[in-house]
C-alpha cells in the first residue's frame, strides 16, 4: 500500500509504502483524529512515522500493482 500524507502549512508531503490495509490507516487516522492524539504509522521496514493529529491535512492510499 503507498500512503501519501499531507500536513498543515508544509508544502511536502510523508509518502511511504506500508504493509497495513487501506481500512487499517483510515482507522488509525480517524481514531487520532477523534481523540485528538498522535497519528503512529508503520512503513514496510518498520519505520515510525508520527504525526500530531492537528497537524494532519489529508492522506491517500493506494494499493500498489506488481508488474508480472
């Protein structure tokens, strides 16, 4: 899955490829978000990426397709 992050008054965005579901992230960002805390992702090489729930602008998520 390539997660695409964007944060408030940044002009890059956190991209990064994880082994959790689309339905996995959007739990975790929404749950943050509610609760007002921390949005604690993991990349595929067990990576923290942390962002304060505030700070969150939008996110996209996409399966990625192997080529055979």
């Amino acid at each position: 899955m390539k997660v695409t992050i964007g944060v408030k008054h940044v002009k890059d965005t956190i991209s990064f490829e994880s082994d959790q579901s689309e339905q996995d992230i959007q739990n975790i960002i929404e749950s943050a978000i509610k609760d007002a805390k921390a949005i604690n992702l993991t990349d595929k090489n067990n990576r923290k990426i942390f962002i304060m729930a505030d700070s969150f602008a939008y996110n996209t998520a996409r399966t990625l397709l192997e080529h055979c």
